[in-house]
C-alpha cells in the first residue's frame, strides 16, 4: 500500500499597496484564502503579506488574486539588495504628498468651517465664497477617497474611503443643489446654527462644513499615522546596511573588487584594519583582535588567527586577515537573524485581529443604516430635504476620525514627552500587552554595562616600583599597539597621569594572542597575558570573583613582576537601582548574554539577578524568549546590539538601548534614547500611561458612534452639528492625548548601592 504524497506548503511574502483601513485588510485576507490550500496574514503597518500555499500556486497568482482585489502587489526586493537605503533618514515621497494635501486642504476648509459655525461672522454672500473654497477639497483633496471608494465598487466591496467619498459627494451635491436652485444662493442668506434640524423656510439648507470637514480630519488622521507607522523596516535595512556592499577578493596574488553578491563560497577576501567581514568565512592568512560585540555580544575581543570561524558583520580591530568565504547570502548568521526579524513580524496580535473583524461589518452597516434612513423618510412622506439631510447626518457622524486619531496622537504626545525623559515609545500593540509583563531578559554588554572595555583595577606589587610608574611605563609601550586591551590602558592611563605625558617606546614589538613588549627610558617593559597561573606576588592580591570578571594582564619591568592590571566591560551607574525598580513593579529580572560564563555572573551577582544565560547566540536569545513564553510568563527583552534584534522583535515587548545599534532600536517597541538604563523604569510607567490614554480615547470614540448614529437616524441632528460633533470628538481626543506632555514619572523609592 503507497503512502499517500505529502503537499509541498510554502511561504511567500508579498508587497501591497492601497490598503488603508482593516476592511482592507479583510478584503485581502478573504480574496487570497479563496484559492485551494491558501491562507493569508495581513500587517496593515508594513503592507506586507505572509502567504502560505501550495506549490503548485505560484507567487505570480497571488500577486495577481491580490491585484483583482483592487490593490496593487509585488514580490518585495531580496535582503542582499535593499531598495530605499536612505528611507531611514528621508521622508517618504508618498508621506510628503500627503503633508501638502493637508496642507492645502487645511487652509481651504477652516475658513468654510468658522463662517458655516459662526453665524455672526457670516457677510453678504458669504455662501458663495464658501462654494468656491470647498469645491477644490470636495474634488482635489477627496479624490484619493473617491478613487479607492471607485474601486472598491468595482470589486463589490465597501471600506472606510467608501463612508468619506459618500459623505462629501452627498454633503457638497446637496450643497450645489441648495445654492443654484433652491435658494440658498440668495445675497444677504444666513444660516442660523442650531442643534436639531430646522424647517427651510423656504430656501435649502447648505452643508459646505461637512463636505470640507470629513476630508480634513480624515486626512489629518491618516497622515499622523502614516508618521507613526514610518520606520516600520528600519530594523530589516539596518540589517542589510551593517553587510559591506563591496569586497577585496585575492586570486593569483592579485586583489580585485567585487559587488558583495558576486562573493561566493571559496572566495578568498581581504579584511584590512578597520574594516568588517564581509560575511562568514575562515581565517586563511593572519591574525588579529576581531570585535563581535554587534553581532554576537561579545564584549572583549577574540583573538583570530588561521582556522578560526569569523562572522560576517564582525569588526577587524588589528592586523590584515585574508578570510575564505563559508558562507553567502541568505545562509550567513546576519541573514538568519534578518528571517527571524521578519517572521516574527508577521505575526497579528489578537486586538488586531478583532479591530479587522469588527472593521469588516462596521462600513456596510453604516451604508445600510444611512440608506435605510433615506427609505424610510421618503416612504413615510418626509419632505426630501429631511431625508437627505438624516441620511447625510447618518454618514458623517459615523466617520471614524476620532478612531483614526485615538493612537497616533496619544503616541505622538508620549514620543515628544518620552524624549524628554529619555524614553521612546511606539507602537500600540506591544503596550496592550504590557501590563502582564512579568519577565525581563536583560542583556549585559551596552546594557547593564558600559559597552567598551576599560581598565576596572591597577594592583601594583607592594615594595615595587609604585602604581603611577607602572601605569606610566604600561601605557606608554600600548601606545605602539592596535588591540583594543592596549587602547584601554592608554586612554586609563592618561586619564589618570594627565600632567604626566607618556614617553616614547622603542624597540617595540607584538606577539598574537600574547601581549606587547617595548623598552621605555631604557627599561624593557612588557605587557602580557598570563600563562596559566599569575606570579605569587599577584595572585595574593587578586580577589577571586574579580579574577573571573575582568581580563588580567600582568606588566613586567626588566622582566620582574609589578603590576596586573584588569580590563573588561564595566557595570554602568544606575543599572542595580534599575534592576530593583522592576522587581518592584512586580517584574523578574534574566541576564542573556553573548558573553562567558564568569563576566555573566559577575555582573548578576552585583546586580542581584538570580536567572544567567552566558554564551548565547542570536538564535539562542530568540529561542530563550519563545521557551519564556511558552512557560506562559509576558516576556520583554532589553538590548543594544543586532545580535539583540530577533530577541527584541519576538518578546512582547522589545526595549532598545538609544546607545544601541539602528537594527535593535528598530525592532524595539521602546528606546531608551539617553541610553541610561535607569531610564527603564520611565519607560514602563509611560507606556502603561500611554496605554491607558489610548484606552480612552477609543472608548470615547466607540462612545461617540454609539450616541450620534442614532440621533442622526431619528433626525435629531443635521450634518453640521454632525460635523461639528465629529470636529469635537477629534478635539477631545487629541487634548486628552496632550495630557501625556506634562506626565511626571512616579519616583520609586530604593536603596542605592
């Protein structure tokens, strides 16, 4: 009997253009799952598409089902070759467009709002002047909305652009119609403001406020965020930016420059000081001090020489090395860090996915109320005046443009007050899960500590030459070296002799691996790394935890032992006072870091986190948080490098070091801008802040709906008390959002050590 053949599934990601609500998002989802053994996850803030299907579905299909949706889709660039570098930087040209549509939009729709409102300020043909200001908003300005409203018709479907394009045409037709013939257009016309509608009194009412309004606050609400959503793929480019674009590429003794994707596997390529590794490879030829911090976190430099594995991204920090390729393209560590990012963003959270259902049957719901107004006014014997004017009420009042302000704002409020305090928060979702946070995985170089090597203890021999003159004479012979150890103690060295300029070394010389030797005034001095055990005058001096913290070095003077000095990567200010905040608000503190054993537990045991994970990968740190959360702990993550990113992007919630590398900061839903760790504290207490304005200001604008729709239906309200209900509703949301510009972090009492 044959085993049935197993279906073949696949994973494609695809680009789409013109989605701009969740009805949207919907639409997508439904067209793609149509096809055989095809389903689809939407991301409305990256525009991107995860798609997983047969292979017998080519991705030229989908891109086509998702084009006879009304949306235009392409398979995205590969990560070797990243379009808009400088997006990062730049404005994107669709968001500047949108600024001056606002622009313009906003400069001619205020007048047309104060002198509709504001019946004292209404002059002699006022209405006409009115006219002539709207109809470039009800046509230029909307025509975005009525194009996707258009389209949507065509394909039988109905979104958000549908409730704004109905709403100006009818709002700005009915206008037109009361102004040429129904006498509106008479000189000398007012038109008084009154809460309910008013008979005409025989000349037709104009609603000008709501044909220029429903456009400004929606495009006001979009374009803010529009801004919000920018950057969304900064950690992705960050990525691809920190890969070198060109490589030296050594055949027959010659060197010659290759594009970085013509590198292939068994290529012989060049590092130079200074430079990094163009991707995974070998050492083949030389040795140097390769710095990893930013791609494995690794905080004192490894020695490489031939034989060792060097990752792509890494930092040569000394000699030349000549590196065979091992490794190209999408097989390389940073572009498997890259593919995590991305998978992880991919994901939809649960309050996403009920915001799109709940999106999916708002807009026909609203259509069919408003045409069932008309209906049933007409059929009971209205006047027609009546009718248009409930089921226009009908549509603009149920325009969502408190909704579309309700996040952006609240989150543009806390940025702006966040950077003050040192802190950047972004992103609604990763703070909806914020309050169950239990877990923080910390990780230590950047983090917790400084980030760079720098000497942590001088212990000179008792009875020897003095802890000043070694240091001078030390420092003085690492002035002829590369090695970021040797850079150490120089920069100790005259931070702390600074009346006391170094002499010059000569005879100098380096041993890889081992240290520098040089004569000083005359006297030989070496500098070096220990063998296996340290002199008996050193060792006595050395504290145990500190001999496993810090990289020993001992300096020799005409060969005799007189001092050790200890380097490594040290504690910053304030990180023990951060770590006891969390634990007071209710949180559990886990070190992760690249780093070995013995600085990992240096570092917790002084800092009092019981919870250590030494020597982790980038994919080791990504499969801590999934273990974390599968234990059902709410995990966050704190980092600064890129070997931080797909940890980062994975937790639910991700805070970056502003220290830190672009990739992780991108991935990050807060930033500590200062780069102080004790900013941490802030930034939890104002994201929950943040959160809980948003919480409000969606529910005032779900509130606002559920009021207004039915007072519009029963012809409780005409459309310019529905506009300037809308105005109002969009009012009270962006000031409730401005609260957050005077919030005071509450400080927490706590010991200091």
């Amino acid at each position: 009997m044959s085993a049935e053949p197993v279906a073949v599934v696949m994973t494609t990601d695809l680009t789409v253009g013109g989605m701009t609500c969740a009805a949207c998002v919907n639409r997508v989802e439904k067209k793609l799952a149509k096809l055989d053994g095809v389903t689809a996850t939407v991301n409305l803030a990256t525009g991107r598409v995860r798609v997983s299907h047969p292979a017998h579905v080519p991705p030229e299909e989908l891109v086509a089902t998702v084009e006879k949706a009304g949306y235009t889709a392409a398979l995205p660039a590969p990560p070797e070759q990243p379009e808009g570098g400088d997006e990062d930087e730049d404005e994107p040209e669709g968001t500047r467009q949108e600024r001056e549509r606002l622009t313009v939009t906003a400069l001619l729709a205020v007048p047309v709002l104060v002198l509709s409102m504001v019946p004292a300020w209404q002059f002699r043909n006022w209405q006409w002047l009115c006219f002539v200001l709207a109809a470039p908003v009800a046509v230029w300005s909307s025509w975005p909305f009525h194009v996707r409203a258009l389209r949507g018709l065509r394909h039988s479907t109905a979104t958000m652009d549908t409730l704004v394009s109905l709403g100006v045409v009818a709002s700005f037709s009915w206008s037109a119609y009361a102004l040429f013939l129904g006498g509106a257009g008479e000189p000398g016309m007012r038109m008084p403001f009154s809460l309910l509608p008013s008979a005409s009194e025989g000349a037709a009412h104009i609603y000008l406020e709501a044909a220029v309004g429903v456009p400004l606050f929606v495009l006001a609400g979009r374009f803010l965020e529009a801004r919000a959503r920018h950057g969304t793929g900064a950690a992705l480019r960050s990525l691809a930016q920190l890969a070198t674009k060109e490589v030296s590429v050594r055949e027959g003794g010659s060197e010659r420059l290759l594009p970085i994707e013509q590198l292939r596997a068994g290529h012989v390529f060049v590092v130079r000081p200074g430079e990094r590794v163009a991707t995974d490879g070998e050492v083949t030829e030389g040795s140097s001090a390769v710095d990893l911090s930013l791609v494995t976190g690794e905080s004192e430099p490894v020695e490489v020489g031939p034989g060792s594995a060097v990752v792509g991204g890494a930092v040569n920090a000394g000699g030349l090395l000549l590196v065979r390729a091992t490794a190209v393209g999408a097989d390389t560590q940073l572009a498997r860090i890259a593919k995590l990012v991305t998978e992880t963003q991919a994901g939809k959270a649960r309050a996403q996915r009920l915001a799109d259902a709940v999106a999916g049957v708002f807009v026909p719901v609203v259509l069919a109320l408003a045409v069932t107004v008309l209906g049933f006014w007409l059929g009971a014997g209205a006047d027609p005046q009546a009718a248009v004017t409930a089921c226009v009420a009908v549509l603009v009042v149920a325009c969502p443009c408190a909704l579309g302000l309700a996040t952006p704002t609240a989150l543009m409020a806390a940025t702006g007050r966040g950077a003050q305090l040192g802190v950047l928060v972004r992103g609604p979702q990763a703070l909806e899960s914020l309050q169950h946070i239990d877990t923080v995985v910390l990780d230590k170089t950047g983090t917790l500590t400084s980030g760079h090597m720098s000497v942590a203890r001088v212990t000179a021999v008792p009875g020897g030459l003095g802890r000043e003159t070694v240091l001078r004479l030390a420092g003085a012979v690492e002035q002829g070296s590369e090695h970021p150890l040797g850079r150490a103690i120089v920069s100790y060295a005259q931070r702390t002799l600074p009346e006391r300029p170094l002499p010059d070394v000569g005879e100098f010389s380096a041993e890889a691996g081992r240290g520098v030797r040089g004569r000083v005034e005359g006297r030989l001095v070496e500098v070096l790394a220990p063998d296996d055990e340290l002199p008996p005058a050193l060792a006595d001096a050395l504290p145990v935890a500190e001999a496993a913290a810090y990289t020993p070095v001992v300096v020799l003077v005409d060969g005799v032992p007189e001092a050790l000095i200890e380097i490594g990567d040290v504690v910053r200010p304030g990180s023990y006072r951060a770590v006891d905040r969390l634990r007071r608000l209710g949180v559990r503190p886990v070190l992760a870091t690249g780093d070995r054993e013995a600085p990992a537990r240096a570092v917790a045991s002084a800092l009092g986190i019981e919870e250590v994970h030494a020597r982790c990968t980038p994919e080791g740190k990504a499969a801590l948080v999934r273990e974390l959360r599968e234990e059902g702990r709410r995990v966050a993550v704190v980092g600064d490098g890129v070997n931080d990113v797909a940890a980062l992007a994975g937790a639910d919630l991700g805070i970056a070091m502003g220290s830190g590398t672009d990739a992780a900061i991108g991935a990050a839903d807060v930033t500590l801008v200062r780069g102080d760790i004790e900013a941490l504290g802030d930034a939890v207490r104002l994201a929950r802040r943040t959160l809980g304005t948003i919480r409000v200001n969606l529910l005032w604008a779900f509130g606002y709906n559920a009021v207004t729709v039915p007072l519009a239906m029963v012809g409780l309200l005409n459309p310019m008390v529905a506009a300037a209900a809308m105005s109002v509703s969009s009012l009270l949301v962006v000031g409730n959002s401005l609260r957050l510009r005077a919030w005071q972090p509450t400080r927490t009492r706590s010991r200091t050590r």
